[in-house]
C-alpha cells in the first residue's frame, strides 16, 4: 500500500471588485471534488474524496495594484484511499497553506496577478505503524481576470490561470524503504463566479474552479484534477 495525497488550492479573489486605496478582508467556505491518480513501481492507485475547506484573506489596494496574502485549510481530516481500484482505508490527512499576491488592474474589467504559495500535508494511518507520509509544496502562479456588470445588483467574473509547482514528497510504503522524490508539475485553472455587493463595504461571492495539475518525477506519474465550489464573504474598510 503507498499512502500519499497532495493538493494546491489558491485564492486571489475580490482583485475586481475592492475599493481603491482601501484594505479588504474576506472569509471563504468551500468544498473541492479531487480524484488524485499515481503509477509507480507498477503499482496503481487513487484517492478520491469531497474536501470541505475554509480561505482567509487580507488585501489592501493602493491606486492599480493589490498586495494580498491568503491562508488555507481543511474543516475535515480523512480522505478515501484506493489501490489497484479496490478501496484501501481512509488514512488522516492535515493540510496548511499560505499565499501571497499582487495584483495589478489592467483595465476597469480586465486584472492581471502572481504570486507565491508553500504548503505542507501530512497523511497518516492509524492501521499503519510508521511514520508519517508528508509532501511540502511551493510554487509560483498567474492568473488574468476578466469582471463586466450582470444586471443593477450583480456582477461576474471569469479567471484563467497557470502554476508551476515544486512538490518535496516522503513516502513510507508498507514493508519498504522510504521513498523520498521531488515532483516538479504545471497546472492550469479555469474559474467563473457571481459577486453581490450588498453596500459600498461587504460583498458576498459564489464561484467555480477547475484545476488540473500534472507532475513528473521519474518514477512518479501523479495526475491531479479538481473541481471547487466556493461561497466568500468580503469587507472593505
């Protein structure tokens, strides 16, 4: 049995919509869909789970451009595992992520932004006596924003974005030596969303993501796909 899971999530939301020369704060809920498939060692395997997730942010905007930072993590710690498509325990997994951004407006409907995002997870299983399975991850991103005016009360936006990540990753299979590798990948995103602006100051947002991640590390082959579904609240001050 190999235990590993791995997954990057990153936010650079509200870059449209925040007052200039104003700081924003916003809270997210979000649930995310992932199916994570590896070959190694001709051995197959998958973890395949619904991942309820919180995001707090804090921007501040001054004149065209945004400087943020953003912090992740999980409301639940167990994700299902399968090996050779049979299901194969359902191990504990921690997950912490932080990220920062700039934002620049290119146009009042158009926004362009990157930045830096490092993680690190932890799975573990309680039938296993070992140590822990870890992946730490950094990596660098870009996105471009397009937003235009849905009706009086409502706006829209859609976001199309790539990421280049560096993924340390220490195994420990049943019965064998650790396997310690680093996994370089490239992601791609597409995300679409509806913000209402209750006052001048809070606003609340409903968006979709999907992202598709891709690493090569020699005898690694890790295929990752993800599909979120996000409610935010913000408010400028």
């Amino acid at each position: 049995m190999f235990k590993k899971i791995h997954f990057t999530v990153v936010f650079c939301a509200g870059l449209m919509f925040q007052p200039a020369n104003a700081a924003n704060v916003s809270i997210t809920m979000g649930q995310a869909d992932f199916l994570l498939d590896y070959k190694v060692n001709g051995s197959n395997g998958a973890f395949e789970d619904t991942f309820d997730y919180y995001n707090l942010g804090l921007s501040t905007r001054r004149g065209d451009y945004t400087f943020g930072v953003n912090v992740t993590g999980l409301l639940e710690t167990t994700v299902q595992e399968y090996f050779e498509n049979v299901p194969d325990g359902n191990p504990d997994v921690e997950r912490n992520s932080i990220s920062v951004f700039i934002g620049k407006s290119i146009s009042d409907k158009l926004s362009l932004s990157g930045g830096y995002y490092t993680s690190e997870v932890t799975v573990s299983d309680t039938n296993y006596v070992g140590p822990d399975d870890t992946i730490e991850t950094q990596a660098l991103f870009a996105s471009l924003t397009f937003s235009d005016q849905l009706t009086d009360q409502l706006f829209w936006y859609s976001r199309l974005g790539a990421q280049i990540n560096e993924a340390e990753l220490t195994v420990h299979p049943d019965g064998e030596p650790e396997v310690s590798q680093t996994l370089d990948g490239v992601a791609w995103l597409f995300g679409a969303g509806i913000v209402y602006p209750f006052t001048e100051t809070t606003s609340l947002t409903f968006g979709f993501e999907y992202k598709d991640f891709i690493y090569d590390g020699g005898v690694w082959d890790l295929n990752e796909d993800q599909t979120l579904y996000t409610i935010g609240y913000s408010y400028s001050f």
